[in-house]
C-alpha cells in the first residue's frame, strides 16, 4: 500500500477540480512505478497551506 501526502498553497484549492485531478495524477504515477494493483491500494492525503506558514530557502514566502 502506498501511502501520499502532499501540501500545496491553500489557494490551488480554489480550482474545485484541483483535489480530484492531482489524486488522480498521484494515483497513475504510484500504478506507472508500482502496478495497478499498488494503485488501486494508494491513499493520497492533500494538505492546503497559507502562505505565510510555507519556508523556502529561510524566508517564509507569504
């Protein structure tokens, strides 16, 4: 079982088919390494941050 979490700016969740086309995405690349049995066992958790709660290089970038 393949197991995903993945964190974005909160602001891509605004797009209201974001979420379910980055699960799909996740999905066929963990089926394109793994199988299509791993794929079908893959859970994805997508995680939306504020800017200003993301660090890059040590600054915050929001």
């Amino acid at each position: 079982m393949a197991h995903i979490e993945a964190s974005f700016f909160k602001s891509r969740f605004d797009d209201e088919t974001f979420s379910a086309k980055m699960v799909e995405a996740l999905t066929q690349a963990v089926g394109s390494v793994l199988g299509d049995e791993a794929a079908n066992d893959t859970a994805i958790v997508l995680h939306g941050i504020e800017p200003s709660h993301w660090g890059y290089r040590g600054k915050l970038l929001g």
